[in-house]
C-alpha cells in the first residue's frame, strides 16, 4: 500500500508529467530534482519551516518537482492554502497546466473532491451546494492558486502553507514588495514551504537574497545546480573534435566527459549566440558565474571566480581579540593589556594563516564612511604577500582601533596604516596607545611651505590609481594569494563606472577591496625579508683567524659547522 505522505513516493507513483516532446509520462525524478528533494526531506524531517533558494541553470526541472510537492501537500491534507507567483503569464498558463495535469491523471480513488478548476485556481472543496451536505462531507477545504507577479497585494489577503517563488529574478515590477508579502502570509512553522528558485539576472534582489543565505543571515538554505549536473546536457562528439585550452581547463576543473563539453561549446553557439557571459547566467557552472555584473570589470573575473571556488572551502578560524583597558594617569593614555585571541564562530576576524616568527607583516584598513557602515583591515606577509587576517565588522571606531591594535601585535608588531580620508580617529586611537608601527605618508603643508610626515594613507588622485595598479598586479601575477571567499567577492562588484572611476557597483560594498588596496600601498614602508632568527655562538680566537684566512666558499662551510658569530 502506497502511503501518500510520503512525498517522493506519491510524486513518482501518481503523477504525470507531459515531456518536451508532449508525450505524457510518469513524473520520475531526474538526479537535480533528487537532491533537491533530500534537502527539503532533510529539512522536513528536522522539524523546521521549509525556506529553499535555490539558483540553477536552465530547464532542469525545478517548477515540475516544486509544483509536484505542493500537489502531493495540498492534494492530501485539509485547509492547505498553496501559491505559486511566476514572471510572466505564459509561465503562470503553464505551471497551472502542470498541476490540472496532476489531477486528472491521479488514480480516482485519490482525486480529492473538485470545486473550482478556473481562474488559475484549483480548490479541492465538496462542489454540492446543499449546506447539510457539504457540512457533512465538506472535502479537504484546501487550494493551489497561480498568479504572476506585479499585480497589486498578491497573497496578502491568504494565509498560505506553500508558496513557490518561480523565476523570482525576473518578476515585474517591486519583485521584494511582492516577496514580503507573500512571506507575510506564510506563518514561520514546521510544515510551512517556501521555494525561490531562478536563474540569474544580473546583480539584483534575488542576487541579494542569494547572497544572505549564502552568509547564513537568513533562514533560507541555498541550493545550487550547476549545467553539468542534468543529464541531458550532453553531446556525441564529431570524429575529429579538438578542444580548446579554454575549453580542457574547464573539463579538468570540473571533471567533465567529452559529451559535456562538446555540449557546452553547441550551447554557446547555438542557444547564447556565441556570449560567454550569456552562457554563464543561463548555464552557470558556479554561483559567480550566473550573476553577471552591469558594467566593465575591473579584475579579470574568471580568475576571481576560480579563486571564489578554490577558496569557498578554506579552513580559517573566527574570533576577536579580547583585553582589558589600563588607562595611565601620567601619560592619560589607555593602553591594552592582557590580550588573547577568543575564538568564535563567525566572528569578526578570520585568521587564515599564524604568525612566522621573524617574518614582517603588514596590516591596512578602510573606514567606515562614504555610506558604508563597515570597517574592514587586511594582514598580508609581507615576504610572500599571503593574505594571514581579515577583520570585517560593524565596529565602532574605538573597538575597531582596538582590534587593529592587537591584530598588529599578534602579527610580530606589524606595520599598520589605515585610511583617513573619512575620518582620523582610528589612526589618532592607534598613536594615543602607543602602537609601535605605524604608516607614515608626507603630505605637503601650504602654510609652512614644506613636506609634513603625517601619519594614515591618504587616498586622493594622486594615490588611488597607484594603489589600483599594486591591486590589478596582486590579482593577476599572484592570485592564489587571496584567500577570503568575501574579499573575492566584493571584487566580482568592483567595476569601472561611466567616467573609467573603478568602485563598486550601486547597493554593493567595496570595504574588503579598498582594504586590501590600502594594505598593498603601505607595504613599501615595511621589510621585505625575515629576521635572521639563528642563534649565534661566541667563537674562539683561533676560530676568528681560521676564518679570516678562508676562501668565500670555505667561509660558509665554518659558519654551517660552527654557527653564526656573535658580533
């Protein structure tokens, strides 16, 4: 006996599905729309409210699966209230087909009782109109609406148990007014569904939407389905075929067969026109790939993309650092003291690699200001340029000083600069606590008529496309040297506006960016090689004569079997 709450089982047992080719079949799940099942299985089982984003590549069969679970949910329970918004009302025709289709090829046994099958609307209600009845026998009271988005206060009048958002980029109209107020409608309890899915279009709200749940600032889990994961996307390949260097690097990167990437190449041509960016919102292989950016880039994207993904993974431990404040009577200045490093998930300071002893280090740091409320500081090696910290926080700028204090000192006493062109306050914090190391820059005085040391980076037209140039070399000549996942995001949003200015795109941030920028135009002013850290041994004197006699070969051969003189 089949148990219809079982949803996969009723979804491959019951429904019918009309192929492309219009032929009807049974509805048996395709490797995307199994993984997708087991995450809303996973998170059913859980007992949490269902909230699903998912971001795909073309015609994999998503709206067919979520229609499919918001049948089975709808068709077999009482006072269920299902609604499903699409971008248009050909898509709003079809999914609504979709599910009449579900209907009238269930088995009549478990057809529920039919009152309306119109006005995009199906409601599984007693359609008699004696009240005895219907009060008797009144059916499961429960509905599935379709509608298209950009009408007026859609679903806020409903309370609804299912709400599928379908090609939610390309809703019309105030797409996040339309959102919340279906969200609105649903209550947040388990049993409750709520699916995004889409494809790309651009740096939008479904990119925003995407991007919080991606940081765990929503209760949504995102999904992503790359093209290579659908079956069908595959070709024979003609006798004869060569591929491109292009072409074999993303084979290797992503672990394709021949069919998949002769595929690719055909859809490239053939379904995008020959537009790469195309094929990449439409087929995207990674998240980054699918949103494409307005405007011209400022990094080479295809290697920040490759970093994002090389990087996505990477181990590093959060926290901050914690101490206590002394505040000197005399000097009537506070210093910290006792300070440790307190780890802590998702903490405001991302370590990524520890301190070398001996090795010199370089800390710069961006302000909050000109709109943005975040305060950002990178820490390279300065040996190798290796990205080591990240401090990226809502602070203060007192707290955030702090941090760079202890940040600098965990790091052997780094040198530290920070921007202050919004505002003083953090370099001023930094020199009241005596900090050891900080970034000098002459700036000239026109009352005095003479350069003046000041301390901070300035960015201004003389300094800022400097720094661009280190940032444009660093990405390109020694990429694997950036290691956090954010900052490399920031940088798919750094694009040069109408007049060639390279910022971040409207509603983006670029604080990681410029502080990384800063950070590689201070470096200068800090060694560039270790501390020679071996021990030195007191040597005799006739050990003193033997060497002064030796040759410069012979010299090194004493000093590797003696050791290092003192002076």
């Amino acid at each position: 006996m089949v148990n219809i709450r079982n949803a996969k089982e009723y979804i491959q047992r019951f429904l019918k599905i009309r192929t492309k080719a219009g032929d009807i079949v049974p509805f048996v799940m395709n490797p995307p729309q199994l993984k997708l099942y087991e995450v809303i299985k996973r998170e059913h089982a859980a007992g949490k409210p269902i909230r699903i984003i998912i971001l795909k590549a073309r015609q994999m069969g998503f709206s067919t699966l979520t229609e499919g679970l918001v049948f089975q949910r709808t068709a077999t329970r009482e006072l269920v209230n299902s609604f499903i918004v699409t971008h248009q009302d050909d898509a709003t025709t079809q999914l609504f087909n979709m599910f009449k289709l579900y209907y009238e090829k269930l088995p009549p046994q478990l057809q529920p009782m039919l009152k309306r099958s119109n006005a995009k609307e199906l409601v599984f209600e007693n359609p008699t109109r004696d009240p005895a009845e219907k009060e008797a026998n009144p059916g499961l009271k429960s509905s599935v609406r379709c509608a298209t988005a950009g009408g007026r206060g859609i679903g806020r009048s409903m309370t609804l148990q299912n709400v599928h958002a379908s090609e939610f980029a390309f809703w019309p109209g105030d797409k996040n007014a339309t959102l919340t107020g279906l969200m609105q409608a649903v209550p947040a309890l388990p049993g409750t569904m709520v699916v995004i899915e889409s494809t790309a279009n651009g740096f939008d709200e479904f990119k925003k939407l995407w991007d919080a749940a991606v940081a765990g600032e929503s209760d949504f889990i995102p999904v992503f389905f790359a093209w290579w994961e659908m079956p069908e996307y595959r070709m024979k390949v003609p006798e004869g075929t060569v591929f491109t260097d292009e072409e074999l690097k993303v084979k290797e990167q992503f672990e394709l067969d021949d069919e998949q990437l002769y595929w690719r190449r055909w859809c490239i041509k053939n379904n995008c026109g020959g537009d790469m960016n195309l094929f990449h919102q439409e087929y995207p292989a990674t998240p980054d790939e699918a949103f494409i950016a307005s405007g011209t880039p400022f990094f080479d994207n295809s290697v920040v993309i490759e970093r994002r993904e090389a990087v996505k993974n990477l181990p590093c431990v959060t926290g901050e650092f914690t101490y206590k404040r002394f505040f000197d009577p005399e000097t009537k200045r506070v210093t910290l003291t006792d300070i440790k490093w307190t780890e802590r998930e998702n903490g405001p300071v991302r370590i990524f690699e520890e301190p070398q002893r001996g090795y010199p280090y370089v800390v710069g740091g961006d302000t909050a200001g000109d709109g943005s409320d975040w305060f950002a500081a990178h820490c390279i090696n300065n040996v190798t340029g290796k990205l080591c910290a990240v401090i990226h926080h809502k602070y203060d700028e007192d707290a955030y000083a702090e941090q760079l204090f202890c940040l600098g000192m965990h790091y052997n006493k780094a040198l530290v600069g920070v921007e202050v062109n919004y505002s003083t306050h953090p370099t001023r914090k930094l020199q009241d606590m005596s900090y050891p190391r900080i970034y000098v820059r002459e700036a000239y005085d026109d009352y005095e008529r003479k350069v003046m040391k000041k301390y901070g980076f300035n960015t201004n037209g003389t300094t800022r496309p400097v720094i661009m140039a280190l940032i444009k070399e660093y990405m390109r000549d020694m990429p694997e040297n950036c290691v956090d996942f954010k900052t490399l995001g920031e940088m798919l949003t750094f694009c040069k506006n109408d007049v060639g200015k390279p910022e971040a795109l409207p509603g983006e941030h670029d604080d990681l960016v410029m502080s990384l920028v800063i950070t590689l135009g201070i470096r200068h002013q800090q060694k560039a090689t270790p501390e020679d850290l071996t021990p030195r041994v007191k040597w005799t004197q006739d050990q003193w004569e033997d060497y002064r006699r030796a040759t410069s070969e012979q010299k090194a051969y004493l000093i590797s079997i003696w050791g290092k003189p003192k002076r």
